[in-house]
C-alpha cells in the first residue's frame, strides 16, 4: 500500500477521534426504563399504589391484601404503636380488593372492597374496639 494513502487514513482517523470521544461523554437523552414496570423510575413511582398501616391498637397485627377471588397475599406485620408502609402490587390497578388484618387465629377485621387509581396513597388506621382487640379503623386515600 503506498505511504500517502496509510498516512490520509491516519489524518482521517486521528481527525475524526476527538468528535468521538466527544460524544462518548454525552448522556443519552433517551429515559431509563425501570426493569420490573418497563416505564422511566419518575412515571413507575407516581403510578404506585402505597398503603400505610397505623395500628393503634394495644395487639400486634398482620396485614393482607385479599383479593375478588379469595386468594391473598401477605403484606407484612404491623407492630402496636407502629406506623409501616406497604407498596402494593401493580394488580390492584385492576380491580376491587379487600383489605384484611388479623390478630390471633380467627380473629380479624376486613374492609369493605376497594378500588385504587394510579398513584392512590392510602392511610389505614387501626383502633381498638371492645375488648381491647381491633375493632374499629378509618381508611383515608390521598
């Protein structure tokens, strides 16, 4: 290969590598996408559903999500005197669920069904009811 054409190419690549380099130093406009929504982390958050438990009541409690057909899934526990949060799944976007705690065996309090908006921020309430048990609440959406 003759030395003017290796050098036009060296001049050409050598011209062309801080245009390069430049643009690796750039940030993407394009959005992330959050792995588990497929949505940017800012819509993926404001879309969530968040329901706060206080639980009031002098009994230790544990909390369900109870879903149309029956089946439920376990949100956590929710200790007297203790105010927790819970992320609830994208699902009760779809329909009408119950909320459930319950104490001992047998023992428990259910809401009424209930539907949640994108970005629903509920607050649950636990008091103590005759007895000492749970046995009255107030449910507060924001």
């Amino acid at each position: 290969m003759p030395q003017s054409s290796v050098a036009r190419r060296a001049v050409f690549a050598l011209a062309f590598l801080p245009a390069l380099s430049g643009c690796a130093g750039q940030r993407s406009s394009t959005p992330r996408v959050h792995p588990a929504h497929g949505r940017p982390p800012a819509l993926a958050e404001a879309r969530q559903v968040v329901l706060t438990v206080e639980n009031s009541s002098w009994r230790p409690v544990r909390v369900f999500l109870v879903g149309a057909v029956g089946g439920h899934r376990t949100l956590g526990r929710v200790d007297r005197g203790e105010r927790r949060a819970f992320r609830l799944p994208d699902a009760v976007l779809q329909g009408a669920f119950r909320l459930r705690v319950s104490w001992a065996p047998g023992e428990e309090l259910v809401t009424e069904a209930l539907t949640f908006s994108p970005g629903t921020r509920a607050e649950w309430r636990l008091l103590d009811g005759p007895g000492g048990k749970p046995g009255w609440y107030t449910l507060d959406f924001h």
